[in-house]
C-alpha cells in the first residue's frame, strides 16, 4: 500500500460471505477466524482441547468483491471460517 494514498486501503473479507453464518450464531456459535483449510483444522484441535465445539463453513465465492481478484479465485475458494462454542454438558 502506498502511504501517500488518499484511498483507503480494501480488507477482502469484509464483503465476503460465510455461509450458514446466521443459523449458526442463532444456534449459538461464535465465528472466530477465517483461514486455510490446515490452519481451521490445527485450531479446530487446540479448541477441542480447550473443551470447545467447533463447526466450520465454507465461504460464498460470489460474494468476493472487486478488490478480489485470481488469488481470491484460486486460494480464498479453500479457506473455511471457523466456529466456536462452550461444550454443551450431556
């Protein structure tokens, strides 16, 4: 990014949507990031640990904006946003 820019800088997953998103903050489910398969699985892991559910989802590669371009198309259409929760007692 050139400092000297009067625009503002463009954050990509700002416009982008995560599909089933708002059923499953209904259900209780907090997103907490959104990665590379691998990197959702290893938190995936470390959470379990913690005593978390967790869920994740794909995002909706036709909410990717303008600013996006092939590298949307070839890496973003593999990341997953991650979803947390306390473990539910049985």
């Amino acid at each position: 990014m050139n400092p000297a820019s009067d625009s503002p800088p463009v954050y990509c997953s700002e416009s982008i949507v995560v599909l089933r998103a708002s059923a499953l903050a209904d259900d209780g489910w907090e997103q907490r990031t959104i990665s590379d398969e691998t990197r959702v699985a290893e938190l995936e892991k470390q959470y379990t640990e913690l005593g978390f559910e967790t869920t994740s989802t794909e995002l909706d590669p036709a909410s990717f904006g303008e600013a996006c371009t092939t590298c949307a198309e070839t890496a973003c259409t593999t990341y997953r946003a991650l979803f947390i929760r306390r473990a539910r007692s049985r």
